[in-house]
C-alpha cells in the first residue's frame, strides 16, 4: 500500500505515510516470522537447557532452597551417565505428565461436541440478535468475550458476523468486526466461567510453583483468576464499547462499499435445539449442585475435626473435579442440542465430532511433547529454582518491587507476546522462571498468571504472528478489498492500548484492596 492512515489516537489527525509505530510493526512482524514453529522451539529450549546444565554444573553454583531453610541446591548435570540415562527414562514420563495435557484433551471432548453441533453459533448469534439496536455493540464485545468457553470458535463466527450485523443496521461493517475481533481476541483471558485457557495455564503455572514450593502447588486450584477474569468481563465490554463508537466507527466513517448483507435470526430448528439444551444444562447443575452440597456428598471433603476446617477445605474435591464438570457442562447441552436439530442421528455421529474435536489437538499434543521436555529437564536441572533466587535478589538490589515489578512484568510479556502468538507457548517457557521470580518477592503464582493474562490477551489483536490474524484480514478484504496488515492493526491499535491499560489499572486497584483473584487464591505469597 502507498498509504498507509494510522490513528493518532490524542488529536485524532492522519498520517499519510508509514511512521515510525507502522515501522516498528513491520519489524515485529519480520523477526517474528524468522522464529521457528513451537514445537521446534521447544525442542531446542530443551536441548539448550540440557547443554547448559552440563556447563553450568561446573561452577559448583549453589542458592539456599526458598521452601527449605539451610537445604542448598545446586545445577544437576543432565548430560553425566545418571542424567542421560535419567532422560531416556523419563520422556515418556515427561509427555504424559505435562499438565496440560489431559486437562485440555477432556474439556474439549465436552466443547468439542457443543461447537460441532452448532449450538456455540446459536447461542452467539441469538444473544447478539436479542438486545436492543443502541446496545448491540456492547453485546458484540460481551459475546466475544464470553466466546473463549469454545476455545478458538469464537474467531470464526463472530467477526463475520459482527460485520454482518454492523452492515444489516446501516453501520460500517469493519467496525462491527473490529468489535467482534477484539472481544474474542483481547478478551480470550475474561470470561463469566472457566474455560478451556483456565487448567492449560495453571498446569503450567502449578509446574513450575512444584520447583519452589510442593506444598502450595498442593493448594492450588485450576479456577485460581476465577473471580477477577468474571469483573474482567464487564469493564472490557465498556472499553470496548467506547473504543468502538468513539474512536473506531468515526475514522472508519460511512461505509460506501457495495456489499450488503441481511441478518438472519434463528430458526424454529435452532430455537427448539437452544430450548431443550437449556433444559439439559439446568438438569446438569442440579446434578452437580447434589453432589457438592449436601453434606455427606461425594465431591465434598468431611471435617477432619481439627478446628481449622474452611469452607474451602470442604469443596477442595469439588474444585479437583473442575475438569470434567466443565466438560459435562458442554458435552450433555452440545448432545441435546445435536439431537433436537437432527446434526446427531446416532452414536456414530457422536464419535465422528469426538473424533474431529481431537484432530484439531494434534499440533497441541506435538508441542505437549516437546513443551513437555523442556518443563521437566528445566526442573530436573534446577536451574529454574536458581534463577529465581537470583532474579529476585537483582530485583530486590535495584528496589523494583510491589506495583511497579508487576507493571515491568506486564510489558514485558505484552512484547514478548509481538513475537511468539501462542499464549501456552509462552507460558510454558516463562512460567518457570518468573512465577518463582515472582513469589520470592512475595507476590502469589495466581497474580503472576493475571498479570501474564492481561498483557496476552491485549496484544493478541495486533500482531500478525496471531493464529487467526490472516482469517481475519480475509473477513475484512470481503468488505474492503485493499484491506492488509498494516491497515488491520492500525484499526485494532486502539482496542490493545485501552485494553492493556484499564486492565492493568484493574489488577492494580484489586491488589491494593487485598482481595483473592479466585477461590483459595490469595494476592500475596506466604
């Protein structure tokens, strides 16, 4: 493109040619395409680690254990006789056990089905249809948002069908679909309930927790961001809203293009479904409801009689079964509703969607394999312990402590994010080295997977690296043929900025009120 309009989001004037932000982004995009495939990425993280566990061992290098007063730890050697033969025994051990990935595997078979009988669509499509005209924007943003309970759906359904809406009411297309895009993208960490994103990161997060400190991993629980990513859900609606109808919907101004498009509701076929998958969640609940409240129930721990009995000691059976409750949530609801509209005729049809549903993990259980390695060998070496110890000593001698450490934390992740799209990624390879980082200066794991969340989710929209960011451009280019990349981020730059500062500004004024992130899971690190 000869031009490209960037906003300038103070004094709302445009820039007729690449600046130096538009630059900037090329570059991101440039290195970032140079990067190697995830799963080659861990497979060289994990051989680096045992290379330099061998190196580093001779420096007889050694930190008193955070968890264990007087109990020195030193780098192990993975590459002697016992740390080679320890490898080879433990790869298959590494692959199974990497957290990940049986929590994920099961919540999918349950969404797996609920998106492959429609019934994600329906209820998206027949919320955004629901509310009034002068509130149908806020509710695009609100079902983005809320889009992340099927995963990666969202990015499918809801930015073409933002645009659809948008071009139906009169309104310019793009920004409908801008709207969409930032709800499910910018959004994916917010969320009413848990989804899939919840256990893939605490797995990692309880990982590395294992390194420093067994018996707080023991602790923790899968919904540990429950509370904040819920208040999360309604203050990115707002943004979102404003961002859209104050700085997007202007610049884009009135749409001239020939595509028009009428919005179709749902059919008798659907509302049947919807009815009756609406029934089926209700009888589920109560199920769940009779398992976790009486109580003698089975998914409730008995008083041990020791006086210090909580609340949260009582439903610690419940919160370990998180997992497949979440998945019979989808699973039973996404069946009925496949039955009532005919997509599922018989036991074979449900198979096959199972079946589909796993076909799509395959790329995520080959990087299980190899983020899988890395995790173990980086524990094994306990190189992770020790650079925690250091980081948080050099962090502790320049003073970067409480709020402003968490403020660095949170940009740095937001660029690294530029880089290496996959949120799991990411977290697998810095978990283990900032979430011990993170606790020797006295800040819970449960913050620093918050503040690791915020700064994912707001740069997810703006960089090219992003999985669906090409499906995106090739919605928009049905409205705007000369729709590229430059032109797509300079719309959604917008969004990532007030996203990543009022969520951030949220974290901040929660952790100043002292208030837990989740059941059982508390601001600060004992």
């Amino acid at each position: 493109m000869k031009e490209l309009y960037i906003l300038d989001l103070l004094g709302g004037f445009i820039l007729k040619k690449k600046g130096l932000l538009q630059r900037s982004l090329d570059r991101v995009e440039i290195i970032g395409n140079k990067l190697p495939h995830p799963v080659t990425l861990f497979a060289i993280l994990a051989l680096l680690v045992l290379v330099l566990s061998a190196i580093i061992s001779q420096f007889g290098i050694s930190v008193e254990h955070p968890g264990e007063a007087g109990e020195m730890v030193e780098v192990t050697n993975l590459l002697n006789r016992e740390g080679i033969q320890h490898i080879f025994l433990s790869i298959t051990d590494n692959f199974i056990n990497f957290a990940p990935l049986g929590i994920v595997l099961v919540t999918m078979l349950g969404i797996g089905i609920a998106e492959s009988t429609g019934l994600i669509s329906a209820l998206l499509r027949g919320f955004v249809l629901s509310v009034p005209k002068q509130l149908i924007t806020a509710a695009l943003v609100f079902a983005g948002v809320m889009s992340s309970v099927a995963s990666d759906a969202g990015y499918v359904v809801l930015p073409p069908l933002g645009a659809v809406i948008f071009a139906g009411l009169g309104r310019h297309p793009l920004a409908g679909l801008a709207a969409a895009f930032a709800g499910v993208s910018g959004g994916f960490s917010a969320n009413l309930i848990l989804t899939s994103l919840d256990p893939l990161l605490a797995g990692m997060t309880m990982d590395a927790v294992m390194m420093v400190d067994p018996a707080y991993a023991e602790t923790m629980n899968v919904a540990m961001n429950l509370y904040f990513i819920i208040v999360s859900v309604f203050l990115l609606t707002l943004v979102g809203w404003f961002v859209t109808e104050k700085i997007v919907e202007p610049r884009l101004g009135t749409y001239s293009g020939e595509y028009r498009e009428k919005l179709e509701g749902l059919n008798p076929v659907e509302k049947k479904g919807l009815t009756w998958a609406g029934v089926s969640v209700a009888i589920v609940l109560i199920g769940v409801a009779l398992l976790v409240i009486p109580e003698n129930a089975p998914l409730r721990a008995i008083d041990d009689g020791s006086g210090d009995f909580t609340l949260m000691d009582s439903l610690a059976p419940f919160m370990s079964a998180l997992v497949p409750i979440i998945a019979l949530l989808f699973f039973v609801p996404g069946l009925v509703y496949g039955m009532a509209t005919k997509e599922i005729k018989n036991d074979k049809d449900v198979a096959d969607a199972l079946a589909k549903t796993m076909a799509t993990m395959g790329t995520f259980i080959v990087l299980s394999f190899t983020a899988g390695q890395f995790v173990a060998f980086f524990a094994d070496s306990n190189m992770g312990l020790i650079v925690g110890v250091f980081g948080a000593n050099f962090l502790e001698s320049i003073k970067l402590t409480g709020i402003p450490l968490l403020l660095v934390f949170i940009l740095i992740c937001a660029v690294i994010n530029l880089f290496i799209g996959s949120a799991s990624a990411k977290w697998a390879m810095m978990a283990p080295i900032f979430v011990p980082i993170m606790m020797q200066l006295g800040y819970s794991p449960e913050v620093t997977q918050m503040a690791y969340r915020i700064a994912d989710s707001s740069t997810n929209m703006i960089t090219p690296l992003m999985t669906y960011f090409a499906l995106i451009i090739a919605f928009a280019q049905k409205y705007d043929k000369k729709m590229g990349i430059g032109t797509m981020i300079s719309v959604m730059i917008p969004y990532s900025m007030f996203f990543l500062i009022f969520w951030t500004i949220l974290l901040v004024v929660w952790i100043l009120l002292g208030i837990d992130l989740g059941p059982g899971s508390p601001i600060l690190y004992p």
